[in-house]
C-alpha cells in the first residue's frame, strides 16, 4: 500500500501536516515536506484533511471521498443530537416488509467510517437478507444455546448436589440458562424469539490481529450501523446470542458465510418497525468520578 505523497506545486510549507501526524513521519527537508518513513504511515488521512492547499495526497483511499467538512452551523444542536440517541431503543416487532439494498448500503458505510485502533479498518460485514438462511441460522442458533444451557444447568446441579462450588463461568451464565430453555420451547411453537422474524441480520466479524481495541471497534462501528438505521426509519435490536451460538459451532459460521477462524463480537437484526415509541430512553444516573 502506498504512503502519503505531497504534492509539491500546491504545497505552501504551512507545517500544518506535520503537526497532525500522528506517526510524526512527515518532515519538511531541502524546502519541501517529505514522508520520512512510509512503512509507518496508518493512512489516516489527516494530513490532507488539515491541509488548506490539498497537497498530501492518498493513493489507497478515493479522492472523492475526502469532502469539505460541513459548516458547523450545520451541524444537529447539542441537545438535538442528544434526543436523537435516546429515540433508539431495541426493536422486537417487526412489519414483514423487506429492507431496500440502498439503506442497508448506507447502513454500513455509517460503520465503515466508524474510527478502528491504529485506522486498521479490519472489520468485515455479512448482511443475510435470505429467509432460508436466517431460518437455517436461527435452527442452529437455538438448539446450541439449548444444549449450552442444559449442559449449564447440570454441572450446576451437581456442584449443588455434592456442595462444591461452581466454577465462576458456569455460575454467571446460570442467569441464561432459563431463557435460553424457554426460547427453545417458543420456537417449538413456531414463535420466535431470537430474531422476532427480523428480514435482516448484520454480522460483524474479523480476523484476530493480537490487539487490545478489536471489540471496541466493533461496538463503535455497530453504534453507529444503529444510528443509520434509525435515522432510515428502520428498527434493530442487538444480539450476541448469536454471538455466543457460534463461538463454538463451525457450522453457525458457515451458514452466515464467516470464516471458522474469525471472531464475531456482536450481530443485529434490521427491519421497519412493527410498532412506534412515544417516549425516549431513560437510564439510571451515570455514575461519574469528576477528577479537576
């Protein structure tokens, strides 16, 4: 992938370059600013969004994309913007209407410009819009978590039995073990109640690097794929049990089209809202240390 290169004819020795680069690798020498070690560069494009002249320019990136910042006073009002987090809210009714192409598009575009650890944009994306293959994933995905559930409850009830205390993991995921019984049992009944017959699941997924921010990424990224979708008029509601399904069934991760090394961090269903919410989100107070 090739570095940053200045263009020399717009370039005005303004500095301001050098000073945004995090790497600290461009370097003006012999009257001209030069990329002092592009093995280095992380591509974040800094540079040329600071620069008045557009003189650093990106190869791997399309110049298209680097548009002027929009004016500020065009920019949604602190408390606006504030309203518009707290209307999203987790949709589990959904209209059995179909999704467009174009809105999905945009949806994960909102998450292909989320910010990633060191800009290496290693997320990857699989939109299942294929009823038979939700129902395939669906199938799979509950009667995992049932067998999960029933091995939980066992190893439980033995540790009760001969009074010797559980391991940690088994007693923090005893809180689901009975709703993951009770899911398999609705959908016995024909009811589900893993996807609430969403027309859409999202799956983020990538290759393990080694690094400490690949779930924050992810989260980020998510966040804002919901934040699109709301402002869309769509409705989604997040699932990482499905997460937890194929973290260990290579077969989940072959019907949804992930490679069996990848790691799924988080999935979530998309489709126009079956019902409308007359009231915002409310949480319990944050709980904030103020150091000044």
């Amino acid at each position: 992938m090739k570095a940053i290169t200045i263009d020399h004819e717009r370039c005005t020795l303004c500095g301001l370059c050098i000073k945004t680069c995090v790497r600290q690798i461009l370097q003006e020498q012999d009257g001209k600013i030069i990329c002092t070690e592009p093995d280095r560069c992380i591509f974040c494009g800094h540079c040329k969004a600071v620069c008045p002249e557009d003189a650093p320019q990106v190869a791997s990136y399309r110049a298209e994309e680097f548009l002027p910042v929009p004016a500020k006073e065009n920019y949604p009002l602190p408390d606006d913007l504030l309203a518009f987090f707290r209307v999203r809210r987790s949709m589990r009714i959904y209209r059995k209407k179909q999704v467009e192409h174009k809105k999905i598009e945009q949806i994960i575009q909102a998450g292909r410009f989320a910010p990633t650890g060191g800009n290496r944009q290693h997320l990857e994306y699989v939109v299942i819009q294929n009823q038979e293959t939700l129902a395939k994933v669906r199938d799979l995905a509950i009667k995992n978590l049932k067998k999960q559930a029933d091995g939980i409850a066992r190893v439980l009830a033995d540790s009760r039995a001969q009074e010797k205390p559980a391991a940690v993991k088994d007693m923090l995921a005893e809180r689901y073990v009975r709703t993951w019984q009770d899911m398999h049992s609705f959908y016995k009944k024909g009811i589900d109640r893993l996807f609430y017959n969403a027309p859409v699941l999202i799956v983020t997924h990538f290759a393990p690097m080694g690094g400490f921010s690949e779930l924050v990424d992810a989260g980020l990224a998510n966040m804002q794929m919901a934040l699109m979708a709301e402002a869309l008029g769509l409705g989604t509601c997040f699932n990482g049990l499905v997460a937890i399904a194929a973290d260990n069934s290579p077969a989940i991760k072959a019907a949804m089209g992930v490679p069996k090394n990848h790691v799924i961090p988080t999935t979530f269903t998309l489709g126009y809202p079956g019902v409308r919410y007359a009231r915002l989100v409310s949480r319990r107070r944050a709980q904030v240390k103020w150091i000044t």
